[in-house]
C-alpha cells in the first residue's frame, strides 16, 4: 500500500467539513481533486521538490481531470466554481503536493478575477463590452486548450504590499501597450502559458489605482525568465525572475480594463488570499501523516504502534485542536467573501490569513516532535511539508507582517480616520 492510499483510506478530518459549505458540486469537484491528487500530484511531489523542478506531469493531470477551467464561469465552459469551492478544491490538492496547489491557486486566480470577481465590479457599458470580448478569448485559451496563466506580483518594492505604483510600465502605443519591468519570485516561470502581469501606464501622475492587469504570453518577444531557483520549500513552484524589455502586447491582452485591478483588490479582497487554501492542505497533510505512523500505518515502516503512550496523544490532540482552530477560521472567512465586506469581515480575512500561514508551520513542527528523527528523513513527505509550510508567512501580498499591521489598523480605526495632532 503506498502512502497516498494509506491517506485516502484514513483521511480523519476532511478539508470539507462545514455542513453548510457541503453543496452537491462542490462535493463532487473537491472529490475530483482528491483523486488526481492521490493518483498523480502526490507520486511526483518528492521528485520535483528534490530538483526544483515545475511538476508538469502533475498539471497535465489536472488539464485531463478539467480542472485547469475550475474558476471560469459555466457559460464559458468552464466548471463554474465560487471563490470558496475554488478554495476548498485548492486546499484538497496542497494535502498531496503543496507547490502545484499554490501554482494551481494563482492560475484560479486569474480566472476568478475575470469572471466571477468582474462582474461584480462597477464597469462602464463600453468597459463591460470590451471586458466581454477579452476574457472570451482568455477563457476559450484554457478551456479549449488547457493553456496555464501565471501570476506575478513581486517586484522587490512595495506595490505588491498595496503601497506605490507597480515599477513596471505600460506605454500606450498603436494596437496595444509595450512593457518594461522585472518581477521576481514568478511562480511557473518557464512553464505557464501566459504571465497575468501587474503594471502602471506609462503617463504623467499615473497611481496604483491605475493599475493595468496584461496577459503577457510566454513567447513574446522581448520577455526572458532568467535567475536561480534553488530555495528552502515549494521548489516545484520555480519562481524565477521575470524581465520584459520593450514586450508588445495587444489590447486584448487586458484582462481587466484599466484600474478595474485596483478596484478589484479594495472591494473583493478575499482574492488576495487565494494562496492560503494550499497552505491548509499542507497542515492537513502533516496531521495525516502523523496518525498513520503513530498508528504503524506508513507504507514501508515496521509494524511497531507507537499511539499507546500518553506524551504522542496528548501532542496528536494540540495538533487536532490547531487544525480545527485553523479551518474553522478559514471557512469563516470564505463564507464572507463577496463583494464589499463590511469591517467586521475584513478584520476576520487578515486574521484568517494569517492563522492558516502561521499554523501550517507550527502543526509541521509539531508533527516533526511527535514522529521524531525517522520523519525528517528525505524519504519521508513529512520533513518536506516543514519546509513548504514555513514559506507561506514570507508571500506577498499578504505576509504575516501585512496581515498584523492592516489588522491592527482596521481594528483601532474606522475608515478615514486619523488621528489629531497633539499639542
């Protein structure tokens, strides 16, 4: 029995617990991720982590399985699923392989916010035509071709943080615009189709709420992956360093009109954190882990039980006890993702966020404490799920530091408030 059956077979606490997120569909597409990730994800994870190389065989998996059109409306055809399905189908495949999951994330992402996030927006009628035209064309490319759409956003300043301009430009020219920048930790570089990249108009006073969100395609001209990729965890994510020098791109390149991106972030900011669902999975991971070998059920490990003494119960239970902390919160805060959340909502999306990044990691060590030296051995998926789940709290845009400094904010000030000056 190898271990993602053994996982399949005991799998104690379900991702989709909440009776209340437990819809027919749903079900059905977090099943479906369950079963690429148990028969492809999860047998390629240690070889692309080990090498630091994208796992394609694992997105080829997901593109046959229709999963690549998760987040692209029905009409589409793509499978229509909600900011929280997305979420819950994302958080099932990081139990198997955390670094395509995180991957997957920003590819839904992409397509969330031309779909489903756009039209919410408030758009003019010729904003809402052109948008129209566009994002058939982008969604016809992943749904008719299983074309794959990353998504930079760093850039080793601050406006990925939400607090200046992107240093990338855009010049308007005859039929498109042309780019110049550089982004950095670009997740697929190398491997997606298309980079979704985030830029400022290249004209006088031009702000962040300006922002364009271009379709970059992976063989334009003028753009280059370049840089070492050889980090501590989610090494099948290659995030490499992205440069365009004088990239033309057409006008359907948009992927929203210009400064809907901005628009996008302030009213639906549960986008921000698509990333965190893969970071779940890799705590449920690890608590799975744990009680199959505390329970001598490891594929390979000798049958001796190690669940009678009191010291691995009591660590299994505090483990137990975060992970429902954990997904409690997180479903909480999917439940609340809509358009304009009121403060009470966005307070919780900053705590939720930060919650699942930190406690990923402290359930990683705690599992690493409880199963002791055999589970930080390279053959064992354990000592590769700490290093990954110490990543999440370093990822723009939301660090944990963001996450603490807007929540602390947001909790001592209402909108617009300051305060007086002291005399």
């Amino acid at each position: 029995m190898t271990l993602h059956e053994a996982t399949a077979r005991y799998a104690p606490l379900p991702i989709a617990g909440s009776a209340s997120l437990r819809e027919a569909r749903q079900g059905e597409l977090i099943a479906l991720a369950a079963e690429v990730g148990r028969r492809s994800l999860a047998l390629h994870a240690a070889r692309h982590d080990r090498d630091a190389s994208f796992p394609a065989d694992s997105f080829d998996a997901l593109r046959q399985a229709g999963l690549l059109a998760l987040g692209v409306p029905a009409a589409y055809g793509g499978l229509g699923a909600d900011f929280a399905t997305s979420a819950l189908v994302i958080a099932e495949l990081g139990r198997h392989c955390a670094a395509t999951a995180l991957c997957f994330s920003m590819h839904v992402s992409a397509c969330l916010g031309m779909g489903l996030i756009a039209d919410l927006l408030d758009m003019t009628a010729a904003q809402r035509a052109e948008h129209e035209r566009h994002r058939r064309l982008h969604f016809g490319r992943i749904v008719g071709e299983g074309r794959l759409y990353a998504q930079p956003f760093s850039e080793g300043g601050a406006a990925a943080a939400g607090k200046a301009p992107w240093a990338t430009r855009a010049h308007r020219v005859d039929g498109g615009y042309r780019l110049n920048g550089r982004k950095i930790f670009v997740s697929m570089s190398g491997a997606a189709d298309s980079y979704a990249v985030l830029c400022t108009p290249d004209r006088p006073g031009a702000a962040l709420d300006d922002a364009l969100y271009l379709a970059v395609p992976a063989d334009a001209a003028g753009l280059q992956v370049c840089g070492d990729w050889d980090p501590l965890g989610m090494r099948g994510t290659v995030s490499r360093n992205l440069l365009l020098q004088d990239v033309f791109v057409p006008d359907s390149a948009r992927l929203l009109p210009e400064g809907m991106y901005h628009q996008a972030t302030q009213r639906y900011p549960h986008i921000y954190t698509a990333q965190a669902p893969a970071y779940l999975g890799i705590a449920q991971a690890a608590y799975d882990f744990t009680v199959l070998y505390l329970r001598a059920e490891l594929p390979g490990m000798s049958p001796v039980k190690r669940r009678m003494y009191p010291t691995k119960q009591a660590a299994v239970a505090e483990m137990r006890i975060k992970l429902e902390q954990t997904r409690a919160l997180f479903l909480c805060s999917l439940r609340d993702a809509g358009i304009d959340p009121d403060a009470e909502a966005r307070q919780r999306l900053h705590a939720a966020h930060y919650t699942v990044m930190e406690n990923a990691n402290a359930i990683c060590s705690l599992a690493l404490r409880t199963c002791g030296g055999q589970a930080m051995l390279k053959t064992q998926p354990l000592e590769r799920l700490y290093r990954d789940s110490r990543c999440g709290s370093l990822m723009l845009p939301l660090t944990a530091e963001l996450c603490l400094d807007r929540l602390g904010r947001e909790c001592l000030y209402a909108d617009g408030e300051g305060d007086e000056s002291l005399e």
